[in-house]
C-alpha cells in the first residue's frame, strides 16, 4: 500500500493501468469501503465558477464510474463552503444564463456592503437567488448537469444551522489545545490565543475570529467582533461583544475540511496542487489526531490554463461550461478531462479542432476503424471511451471539425448535409439521429469560427449577390472558371485554375481572388477559394461565377 499521507498516489503506486481513474478506484477498493462510496469535491464561492473549477467534478465523475462499473453504489458530492466570509469583490460575476458581467452590471453595493459576511448572508447580486452563495452553487450545478454528471450538491451553511457539524465542532473545542498545538505546525499565527472556531458576529453580522470564552456544556462561545484581515485590506469588525451557538458559525477552513470528511464519510477526494502542500497534510493529521477519522483517498491534479494563460476572473480570461458546450460536444469536454491529471495542459480554444480530432481518433480506435493504431492506444480507446459517450453507438458519424466549420459557413442546412454527403462524411444508410448528431457538430464549429475569428469565419451569401465591380477583363475570367468547373474539376484543381486563369487574362491574382471573395462572402478574403468552391452545389457556383445570382 502507498503512504496514505502522500497525496500523489499516482505516482507513488505501481499501477499498470491504462486509465488513471482504475488506479484511484484500486485504492478506495483496497480499504474495503461501506456503500455508499463518497467521492467529494468543494469550492468556495467567490468570483466565476468557470471551466477550471470542473476538476474535481469531472475527475470524481470518472473515479466514482470505474467504482458503480465494479458493483459500488456511489454518492458523489460536491460542497458549497458557503459559510465562508466574502473577503473581497470579485471583478466579474456570472448570470444564471452564462453571461459574465462586470460588477457595474449588478447590484454591486449588495456585495459591498456585506463584506465579511457568509456568501450565503449576502442577497444575490442578480437578484434572481436566495443569496449570493446560492447563485453560485446554482452555476455550479447547472456546469455539472450540462456534462450528464449526477451531483448532490450540499451548502456547507445548511449543514451548520441543521446540527450537522455541531459534533465535530465540539470535538474541536474540547481538544482545542491540541488542536492548536497541530496548527501551529503548519500556520505561524496561530497563538496562544487561537481558538478553533469563527462566530458570527449577531450585531453586524460579520465572521470574526476573536473568541473570548468557550462553554461547551451550554453549547455556546464568547466573542470580541474584531477586525478582519483580508489580503492587503482589513475589514473592520464592529466590536460588539457577544454570546452564540455552534451553530452561527464556522470552523477554520483547516478544520473543516477534514470535518467534511468525516460528517459525509468521503472516500477520495481530489483537489489541485495548491492543496498538496498545505491543506492537505494539516487536514490528514487533524482528521487522524483530532476526529479519529481516516482521511479519503487523495489525488492532486495540475491545473489547467486557458489559451496560454492561467484562469482569471479579473483579467477577463475565463470561460464557463455553459460556453464550451457551445462549440464542443459533451463526449470532447470529457475526453479532455479523462487525460492523465498529472499533466498541466492548455485548453486551447484557438486550437479546439486539434481537441477534437483527438477525440475523434480515439473513438475511431475504438470501433476498430484505425489500422495504424498503437496497441497503447487501443487499450486506452478500449477502457476509456465508455465513459466519455452516454451509449456505444457504432453508427455514430463524426464529421471532421476543421470540415464542419467549412459547412458553417452557409446556413442552408439542407445545402449542409448535401456536401457533407458528397464528400463522404454521411453515409446512404446513415439512421437519421446520426445525421442530427453529426450535423449538430457544425453549429458548434461555427461558433469556434465566430468566437476565433480565424479562417472559418466567413458567411456564404447565398440568398442575393453581393454588388461586386467588375471589369470586362474579370468577367471573361470568371466566366472562363465557371466552364473549367462546369468541365468537372476537383477542389484542387479549382484552385489551381484560378491561379491560371488570372495570368491568361492578365489579371493581378490577388485582385482575382479577392474579386471572388466577394462574390461568395462579400468579403476582400476567405477561406481556400477554389476548395471550398469544389464543395459546393455546381449549379450555384456556375451562377454566381457568370453573375446570374
């Protein structure tokens, strides 16, 4: 067995296992768990719940599918630390509908005004939740739905006022010398002072950490309302001195964690690698030393970044689930997840196609239909690719995306399938929920094209003619292409025909290009003219190119 306090267990374990998740779950196995399994992940609300935030969901999803796939009934959970203090205002929040704002958008002074308070303490911003912890844990939950990924969301706040943690909560106090003794070890401020819990303060409503006396026989703490730091700015506590429950308040996140533990029984819990180094060894000695209690089997994963850059909020580099779906399709976004997470990486939406492509080779590899496939590759597509898609359907079509986006161009979708089956991307005797789903993927490929701006993002004026000047030496050449395509000639030697024809009619080449380009897109450029002209309808090519319509 690998040390239990080393949290990369996928290095530290000899596993032979294609799939890293078969590796997790060997571990959970190995401990001989009761049911329901618990696979665990959280986040404190604050800022936007973006795409990076769907670590640990998606990788807990997986674990917690290689265990059901063994037998295992399993609850995968995800908590809301919304108890938590806002400590600063976020440049940027998300509506319910995806759309990120800038503070000036919402009700910024419901924020402002509450700094210091639980997420949940403080009203929705939006106006649309019971608080602002609640619009975020809504997003959360809405990112886990749009990826099929069942997860019971819990709040951390209604867990404090139900009793929920009021056990451990105790536990803590009564060893509270302890307790800070171990802290000690692993914060520098922790002093003789420090108590092990943060009440809320019942005159202002803030969390503070300035408490005066502990009984735990009336099930109650003494507190100062004192300031609070937070980062470079301090927020000023009101200074009433008062008595509370338990239940108004929190532990100390170093506390609650392994509280969490405990309270839901969690088997494995990944977490990023901020965690790895601090959090983590703190909270599987206080789970051991504290709550008697063995912590869950960890897994560290890398982050992640976004075009190149890490997520911000702030900086405006972020993207939510909600907006990925829109040009990636759920079996992609899990297919990205589902790679080795010891491994930093970018996610690209500049190179999305190339994501794609990977997928679509492994389910290729998959249903046998890739001859030069390693036997590594095969093995992976084989243990893998079950988990990523909702049913193993052989019949399934995969246009190329790079192609999907050249389709997008126009909106005709009648004209859409019509070139799709020209080309050989739909077969005669493809079932119709096939073709819905492989032409679906050009939606989403037009909108990669709209948002990258790159070569695919040119509209195919197909119902009028664009107003195009043209002399008589350009129109004797576009008449002279359109008999050469009428002739029959593939898209490549379109291309190469309107190099020719140019220098026959002594037309600058550029100019003859961009005269065509604005034929079709009613743009100075394009996409590879004569290609795509090659894939298009004959008779609507001809006619454009004569100036019919």
């Amino acid at each position: 067995m690998p040390d239990e306090t080393d949290p990369y267990v996928l290095d530290s374990v000899d596993s032979r296992r294609v799939f890293w998740a078969d590796t997790v779950a060997d571990l959970i196995e190995a401990r001989e768990p009761t049911e329901p399994i618990v696979i665990k992940g959280g986040i404190s609300p604050s800022g936007v719940p973006h795409f990076g935030n769907m670590n640990e969901i998606v990788r807990g999803y997986f674990v917690a599918e290689v265990l059901r796939e063994r037998g295992y009934t399993v609850r995968q959970v995800f908590t809301s630390d919304d108890r938590d203090p806002l400590r600063k205002l976020p440049r940027k929040l998300a509506a319910l509908d995806g759309e990120i704002v800038d503070l000036g958008a919402v009700d910024a002074g419901a924020l402002g005004r509450n700094l210091g308070k639980p997420y949940t303490d403080i009203p929705d911003p939006f106006g649309c939740c019971d608080s602002y912890g609640a619009h975020f844990a809504s997003l959360v939950e809405q990112s886990a739905a749009a990826l099929d990924i069942p997860v019971e969301m819990i709040s951390n706040t209604e867990q404090y006022e139900d009793g929920a943690f009021e056990a451990a909560t105790r536990t803590v106090l009564e060893r509270a010398d302890e307790a800070r003794e171990l802290l000690a070890a692993y914060q520098d401020k922790v002093d003789a002072e420090y108590v092990p819990f943060n009440p809320i303060c019942e005159n202002c409503g803030q969390i503070t950490e300035t408490v005066t006396d502990v009984d735990l026989e009336a099930g109650t703490v003494s507190y100062r309302c004192t300031d609070m730091e937070a980062g470079d700015q301090v927020i000023e506590g009101c200074g009433h001195e008062g008595t509370t429950s338990l239940r108004n308040g929190k532990l100390p996140w170093r506390f609650e964690w392994p509280a969490q533990w405990q309270l839901l029984g969690v088997d494995h819990e990944p977490f990023g690698k901020d965690h790895a180094e601090g959090s983590w060894p703190s909270g599987a000695e206080i789970s051991r030393a504290i709550f008697d209690h063995q912590p869950p089997v960890p897994m560290v994963y890398e982050w992640f970044t976004l075009d190149g850059a890490p997520f911000s909020s702030s900086a405006g580099n972020v993207i939510l689930v909600s907006e990925v779906l829109e040009f990636l399709e759920v079996p992609v976004v899990k297919y990205f997840f589902s790679k080795d997470p010891r491994k930093a990486r970018d996610f690209s939406i500049e190179h999305a196609d190339q994501l794609v492509a990977e997928f679509d080779r492994l389910e290729a590899i998959y249903f046998d239909e890739i001859e030069d496939a390693s036997e590594d590759e095969r093995k992976r597509a084989e243990r893998v690719y079950p988990f990523l898609v909702d049913s193993i359907r052989p019949e399934r079509i995969r246009i190329p995306f790079s192609f999907a986006a050249v389709l997008g161009m126009t909106e005709d979708e009648a004209l859409r399938e019509e070139i799709a089956r020209r080309e050989g991307h739909i077969p005669d005797d493809a079932p119709e929920w096939a073709i819905e789903a492989a032409l679906d993927r050009v939606e989403r490929a037009r909108e990669w094209a709209r948002r990258t701006d790159n070569a695919f993002n040119y509209d195919l004026k197909r119902a009028s003619m664009p107003t195009v000047e043209i002399d008589e030496p350009t129109a004797a050449a576009l008449d002279d292409l359109a008999d050469f395509i009428e002739a029959g000639a593939s898209p490549e030697e379109i291309q190469g025909e309107i190099y020719e024809t140019a220098r026959r009619h002594d037309i600058d080449v550029g100019d003859f290009f961009a005269t065509g380009y604005r034929l079709f897109f009613d743009q100075p450029e394009g996409p590879k003219l004569g290609t795509f002209l090659g894939k298009l309808d004959e008779p609507f090519v001809l006619a454009r190119l004569r100036r019919e319509r």
